[in-house]
C-alpha cells in the first residue's frame, strides 16, 4: 500500500515538472519567434486589407477514426465519433470577400489566395 501511493505521487510530480517544462519551452519559443511573426503580421498587413488573423474551428482527434464504423456504409457521416472541435487561429493568406469555392483549394493559381499568402502557404509559416 506505500510503495502504491509514492509510485502514486512520483506520478503526480512527473506530470507537474512536465507541464512546467512545456509552458516554460513554449514560452522560450514563442520569444525567439515573436520577430518572425511580428514581420509576417506586417507583410499580411500590407499586401492585403482586412484582419491579419482569422480563427477557424476544426474537428479534433478520432473524428474519422475508421476502427469504429467502416468508411464503406452508407451512413458513415451521420455517426458522431464524438470529436472534439478546437479553434486555430491562422495568419489570413486569402483576400476578403473572396468567393468561396471559386476554385479547387489545390489549384496553384488560385486567384483568392494573396502573395505573401502563397509563401506562407508553401513554407506553412501561416499555422504558426
């Protein structure tokens, strides 16, 4: 019963210096690239109007998870895999008021997508 309740807080004292180490290092992060992504704010600021940041919800982890429905069934969307939306918040790489699906997102020449919106698309600096 001792040996349970030290391995017990052995535990607890690991995910405590775990989460420390992980805010201190996403902070350290975050200082060295606070120049990087002042500038891209300024370049998105200046090649087009509008906000330089947008927020988008997204549909988190097990979401599509194919272990418990099969993809093939025909009602495969309407089962809730019970995925857990989060929201991002990117550096905006298209112009405003653009059309919705004017174009297939793949396409190179998407003429919605601005160009400093295409470098931070190739080099993914807009997840940033």
């Amino acid at each position: 019963m001792v040996v349970f309740r030290r391995g017990r807080l052995l535990l607890s004292l690991y995910w405590r210096v775990k989460r420390a180490f992980d805010i201190l290092f996403s902070a350290l992060v975050l200082l060295l690239l606070s120049p990087l992504l002042l500038l891209v704010a300024i370049l998105v600021r200046l090649d087009s109007e509008g906000p330089v940041i947008f927020r988008q919800q997204r549909i988190g982890r097990d979401r599509r998870n194919g272990n418990s429905v099969r993809f093939n069934r025909p009602d495969r969307r309407q089962v809730n895999r019970k995925g857990k939306p989060f929201t991002i918040y990117k550096f905006r790489t298209m112009r405003v008021n653009s059309p919705r699906y004017a174009t297939t997102p793949e396409e190179e020449s998407d003429p919605r997508v601005t160009r400093v919106g295409r470098v931070l698309r190739r080099s993914c600096i807009d997840e940033l």
